[in-house]
C-alpha cells in the first residue's frame, strides 16, 4: 500500500467512531516498507487526533520485528496477508 492510498483509506475510516481498525491486506514485502507505513501511520493518527494503539502483523514475514514499535504494542497476526493498525481517540484535555 502506497502512503498516499493509506491517508485516503485513513481519511474515510477515521471519523467512524472513536476506535478505529485499519485492515491492509497488501502487506509490505520488506521492512523498511513496513517501517515507512507504520510510521506513516502514526503521523496521520496524531493529525487527526487519533493515537495508533496497536498493531497485528504477519510475525512470519518480519521474524526480526520486535514487540513494540515505539510505544505502540505488536502481536502476531497469523495470516501472511493482513496488516492490521488499531486507533483510539486521543482524550481530549480539559482546560
């Protein structure tokens, strides 16, 4: 998925509701493709006042991936050909 595809996908799913599953099913074929939409996928999610608060990958196409990626918790997906981001509503401060 090109970032550019992800920000529209990202644009029309996000104002849903205040979680949000994002479900790629054209996962990147190397990590550094898979590090750029991850990070990509944070910078969208700041934006639009959405935090990225977890992340489902195919652990066997990324064995080297570790169980975080920043703050953001990674598990195993199982399925070879899903990616998928989860978002919540970041609270809003009080003043």
């Amino acid at each position: 998925m090109k970032p550019a595809d992800y920000e529209r996908l990202f644009d029309k799913a996000v104002p849903l509701s205040s979680t949000t599953t994002l479900t790629v099913t054209k996962v990147p074929e190397r990590l550094e493709d898979l590090l750029d939409l991850l990070g990509s996928a944070m910078i969208e999610g700041f934006g639009k006042q959405k935090r990225l608060t977890e992340i489902h990958l195919p652990m066997a196409l990324f064995p080297e991936f570790g169980s975080k990626f920043w703050h953001v918790p990674v598990e195993d997906c199982g399925d070879l050909h899903v990616l998928r981001l989860f978002f919540e509503t970041r609270p809003s401060s009080a003043h």
